[in-house]
C-alpha cells in the first residue's frame, strides 16, 4: 500500500490496475466452458455426473444429488447455537428491508375507456449458485434466496459442489433452510449453471440463475445469458473510503483490511484530504496486518489494488469516487449525509463512523450481492426487482380508439407496414362505408 | 397456417421451431463480430471509419461523423407534415405513461439512528442503436430514447449507419429530434456498438447501449456486456391471439397479419377455444393476404411460424399462452380482465377488441421494445427502470450498532473473516478495556 497524489495519470493507472481484476480479461477460459455447456446441454444428467466426479470427486447420481432431510439436520447439530441465531436475525432484517423494495401492478384509467398499466409477476423458477468449500458463505446463501422469496418466487432451488464424500458445508446447509431454499442440488462450475439452464433428467430448467462462482461459473453464466436470465457478472470484492480530517484512522484501517482479506483480487482505496489522516492509516493498517488471521491475502491484496490518495480538496475526491464507482463506499467526514448528495456512482453507500462495511456484509439488512469493478455506474445491488418481470397493460374502447385510429394508420403507412394500419382500419370499416 | 389441435406434442414441437429464431443460435457470427470490436477497441476512429467503408460504403470522417443541424432542418422538409404531427402526439403518450414508471429514492428510520434506504440516480450516459435504412422506424427511435430522457439520463446519443452518401433517414431524425437526442454518431453494426462500449477519438463510451439491430449488432451487444449494460437482446417479434367464440375473427386476422409482416421470423399464434373462429380466422387470413403490400414477408412467415391451435376449454389455452411466452399477447374473450389475472408470461397484454397491437406499437404510450421468444418469462418491457441504478444506504449510530456488535463479530468469525470481525470491534475497544 502506497501514499500518492489524486491526479489524472495516478486515477488513469488505477482504474487501468483495477479493471485488470475483471472476468472479462479471462475469455481464454471461454472454450472449456463452452465444451461444458454444449456437453451438460446435450447429455444431461450422464455429463453432469462425469464432470462432478472429474472436477469435486464426488460420485453423484439421480439417487444422491439431493441434499436430504438427515444431512439437513446433521448440519443443525455442526454448527454452534450461536451462529445459528446470528443467521435467523439476519435473515430478519434482510427480509424486512427486502420487504419494502417490493413493487406492485398499477393502471391508470379514463373515463372515455383507455386503461394502461403494468403488471407486476413474480419469476416462476430461480436457481441459486453457492460457491463449495471455504468459499460458502451463510450470508451469501441468505443475500440471494431471501429477495426471492420476498418477491414471491415460486419455487427457489441451490446448486452446490459438494465435497468428495459428496457432503455439503454445513453452514451453507443452515443457511439455506433459514432462507427457505426449496430443494439443494449437489453440482458446481460451468456444469451446474448449464444444468440450471438448460435442464437435465434431474436438475430443472430455471427462468433466472444468481450467486458468486469462480471464473468457470461467470463464464458459464455470461454465456447462457438471454435462454435465462441471470445477476450482473461479479469481479473481486472493493470498497473506497472517503474521509477528511475528522475521521478516525484505525476504524478506516480496520475497514480497508476487512476488504483485503476477501482475495488477493480485492482492492481497498482510502481517497483522503488529510495527508495526516493518511499517515496515521498506513501505520494502522499495518500494525493490524501483523496479528491478522488472513495476513498474506491481505498483503498480495494491498500491494496490487490497495492505494491511499491524498485530493486537494473535497470536491475531487468525490469526483474521483465517482469514477471508480465502488462496491462498498464509506463517507467518514463531518457531513456524510451532503457528501452521499453528491455520489453517482457506488454499491451500498455507509454514512458516519458507525457503519462500518461488515454491518452491511452480514448483518443491516441491504444485500451485500453489489455491482463490482466499476459497474457501480449501471448496475444495481441485487434486490426483489432481479426476481420480477413486468407486462404492459393496454386496454382501448372503441370510443378511445375512434378519434385516434387515423393518426395510428398515419404512423404505420409512414413506416411502411399496411398490415398494421389494416389492423386498425378493420375495426372502423363498416363505419368509413356509411359515410 | 395451419389448424392444429393443441395437445403436448404440438405445443413441444411449437416451442422447439419458435426457438430456431433465437441470436443464440447464429453464435457462428461471433468470431467476425469479436474481430470488429477488438478492432475497434485497439484502433478507435481508423478502425470504426474503415468498417463504415466497408460495410456502408460511406466515407466518414470525425469531421462528417455528427449529423448537422442542416441536415435536421432537410429532414423535417423531408418528412410529411402529417407524420411530424403524429410523431408529436405519439411522444406525449410515450412520455406520460413512462413518467408513471419513475422510481424514487427512499429512506426508513429508527429512533435509535439507524438509516436504511435506497438512492435511485439515471444513468450519466445512453447511446442507442438505431437501424439504417428499410429497417429504420421513427417509433422506435421514441422507444428508446423517451424512457432514458424520463429517468433524467444526462447525455442519450444515438448511432445509425449512414447510406452510400452518409445520409441518415430524415424519418429517423425527425424522431430523435422530437424525443430530445443530444447527438447523432453515423455509424452502424458491430463496428458502432464497440465504439460506444469502449469510446474512440469521436463517439464517447456510454454507461449503456440499447436499440435493435441485426444479427452483428445483438452479438456484438451481448459480447460487450458487462463492460457496459445493455437492453435485453431482441430476437424476431411475435403475436400470441388468447380468443374465445365471442371473438370477431376478422380483427384476429388482421391482427395476426400485423405481426407477420414484419420479417420472415417474425410469428403469428392464435390459440382459441372454438374451432368456428380458426376456421374463419384462417379464411380471414387468406383474404387479407392476397391485398396487402408484404405479402411475401408475411406468407414465409406464416407458413413456417403461423400456427392456429385449438383448445379443448380456457385454461388449457392460458396454459399454452404461458408457456409461449410471446412478445404480444391479445385477449378476446368475453372477459379479458378475468384471463389476464391468470397471464403469467408476456411482454404487453392487450384486453378487448378495440385493442389491437399496432395501438401498443406506436402510440398508446407503454413501450413497445418487449422481450421476445420466451424470454417474457424473466425479462420486462423496455423501462424507465433501464435507465436508473440503485445504491443502498446505511448508516447507524453508535446506539444502534452497540447492542448487536457481538453477533456480527459472531458471524465473521463463523465464515474465518478476521479482519470483516476487526473492523467491528475496533469501534467498541476503549470500552471493551474499560469493562
């Protein structure tokens, strides 16, 4: 981790090293996946089973790709009381902040006929990915499944790589339950996602696929994209404090290192107007890099991505927040909530020197699934809006209709495409004959 | 066209050729389509003007690349007064239902200082894609940008190809004057879509690239994606008739025809409960056929993509209404309202007999960029929702995060993340010494 100056060719250098980190740089990998896909595709469960046995070790067939009641309890027993209750308030307060994301249908009439409105329908199917291993997160599985059924999905099913003995990570397990995952599939990488899209004799075709993977499972999610749908495409973890002179130090470098330790990918950014504050930070993070369980990943993490930038003044240092456009932002100044005013582009916003970023990972409620690597500037986090569609509602009366069908018939032989305008006209006819 | 009776078999081999029309199958195209943007990319203008010589035969350099305000001024002589004036009142229809769409940022508070909500800001910048030439329809161009200006996009440009003597459409840019365009960039295919997604010396990147096009620009839009955003990719459109008895079989074949004149991959559906109406449907069909001024278009279409089935009672036809997906879904029933309760899948629901599509497709106001073959299971209407991104917010006080510290510290550890642990109980040290 390095102190430099906010200035043009430093932010051109970082958003450059930064955009480094994204799945769209691993296209090489794109052939293996594509093989994947086409071979799940065509062959169903027969590849599925193969590649599970080729890339987990694990023999699975219809008859085992199931998670059962038995392991489902047997993983109550493996994880400690108290994290089970932490995963049950959680899953409060994410499903109460979900809850008012919800969007209703609506129509607009008048009174000479004309009803136009939109109508809002729950997805029918979704399929949820967990990462195996050490990568499953609980709060991963609670983030992606509660939205869901928020929304009013119908059915909500997970895939899983499981071990070589075929078991699936307790905590993963608990998790799912709390969240009301209907069924648990053990599958994982591109075979999983191809299964989920397309179908197999035992895994079911969903209308939408979301949750973290590695680089085969982003791949295979981009390239199944439009016969499903599927959550933005996710890089490495990031977050960007924004601080002046008032803000703490040690809280901002205990913040920072909370990124780092994710990946070596992550990237951390203090953009400061103090180069004292930025002094002290540097000393912090690595007095708190020594006694830290995950110290190596959090070293590779801020000798590549991590940076501290001292601006000029406020003013650039948001400008420069904004066109890094990152997962997490912390606003520690004086007036957090002016500054937020002025923020275009981030994730999840975390406002004064009590919002620290894991309130938000587990526990606050907001989905911690967050538009990455700059994509911040269009996506959105994850929210009951991924698991609806909506139709348009068009009903006209013949009134409506009458003394605007000649305008529409206009519009359409000015396009070129008389069958359109026959269609309007048809229902006028036996009057234009009278006349 | 011809009467089938809807049973499992038909509606599986129905589903199996309507899908032979989906861009993901001419993946084929996708290497020459790669070319072109990593072209681009590397070689911005040289590349993007080449290109333009060799697919459009136009000469264009960044001193011709804008359309004038000369060339607007030539378009409104070009275009008949008529057509202006029902390009106008179509706009105020596509704004006023689109400004009922708009999304607002939000906040909930607890007493104890906790802030949740969720900021809505547009999106800085929009480029759409507009075809050139034959395929070039004003209504379409008010589609695509209107919604953007609605959700208050700073900057919508557009990009067209330009003909032989680099001339754009006057109907074209009629339009986009009317719906507020900033700029109009000639340049079209995949050449223009990477372009806008990596920006060149003259066409700025954008944050999102919506508008239809052929083959080349539907993959060159999916192979940017997640560089930048795009709109759902559009395959060939589509009409599914839901109709009863009581349905006129005049307007259901004119309304079929609507749909089938627009290309050859277009489809035309009607699933009815009386075998009467197919049987005067079809003649209806033939009669208007043989009159109208794309009938070669709509007899390829209807022959390969035309289908008329027959239902044994109304739910087995909403059934297959919901399976099919389509694009555009007419209700003629004695009770449209009632069916459409149970619709579960389609872009825009139509209701009665004085709503015919052609209505929806220019001028009742929703949005007419609907998701096609099937994709109306999980994707929506073209929106204002395009348009915005969301960032959530938290903030809490130290009240607030004091008594529930201790289970996020618990879940941290639980999922082995340290330094996610640290960045809770720093805030809580001094006190924690002090006990």
């Amino acid at each position: 981790m390095k102190i430099l100056k906010l200035d043009t060719e430093t932010k051109k250098d970082l958003l450059n090293n930064l955009l480094k980190r994204s799945p769209n740089q691993y296209d090489t990998y794109m052939e293996t996946v594509s093989l994947i896909i086409e071979d799940v595709r065509a062959n169903g469960n027969h590849a599925l089973f193969a590649y599970t046995k080729q890339f987990d070790k694990a023999d699975i067939s219809k008859d085992n790709i199931l998670v059962t009641e038995a392991e489902y309890e047997e993983a109550y027993q493996t994880v400690a009381p108290e994290v089970i209750e932490v995963i049950k308030k959680a899953a409060i307060n994410i499903k109460n902040y979900h809850a008012k994301q919800k969007q209703y249908s609506w129509f607009d009439s008048e009174p000479n006929g004309v009803i136009l409105g939109q109508k809002v329908t729950p997805l029918s199917s979704v399929g949820v990915y967990v990462p195996g291993g050490k990568a499953a997160y609980p709060s991963s599985v609670l983030m992606n499944v509660l939205p869901a059924r928020v929304a009013g999905v119908k059915e909500v099913i997970m895939v899983t790589p499981p071990d070589r003995d075929g078991k699936i990570y307790a905590g993963t397990l608990v998790a799912a339950r709390e969240a009301g995952v209907d069924r648990i599939y053990k599958a994982g990488g591109a075979q999983a996602i191809a299964a989920l899209a397309f179908g197999t004799e035992s895994v079911p075709k969903v209308d939408k696929i979301v949750g973290p993977g590695n680089i085969y499972v982003a791949l295979a999610k981009k390239a199944v994209y439009g016969h499903v749908s599927i959550d933005s495409i996710a890089g490495p973890s990031e977050i960007l404090v924004l601080a002046d002179e008032t803000a703490n130090p040690r809280y901002i470098a205990a913040d920072l290192l909370s990124q780092a330790e994710h990946d070596e990918l992550a990237s951390a950014i203090l953009v400061t107007t103090s180069s004292e504050v930025a002094e002290q930070v540097l000393k912090e993070v690595e007095g708190f890099t020594a006694i830290l369980s995950r110290k190596e990943i959090i070293k590779k993490s801020l000798d590549n991505y991590g940076y501290i930038l001292i601006a000029s003044n406020i003013e650039e240092a948001i400008a420069a927040a904004n066109e890094i456009a990152s997962e997490h932002l912390e606003i520690l100044t004086k007036d957090p909530f002016q500054i937020m005013t002025k923020i275009e582009n981030a994730g999840a916003i975390f406002l004064g020197e009590y919002s620290s970023e894991p309130l938000g990972d587990y526990f606050a409620g907001p989905n911690h699934v967050l538009p990455t690597n700059g994509t911040a500037k269009f996506f959105s986090p994850l929210s009951v809006d991924d698991f609806i569609k909506k139709s348009s509602i068009i009903s006209y009366s013949k009134e409506a209709l009458e003394p605007i069908h000649k305008d529409i018939v206009t519009f359409a032989e000015a396009e070129g495409l008389t069958a359109h305008a026959n269609s309007i006209s048809v229902r006028f006819e036996e009057k234009g004959e009278e006349c």
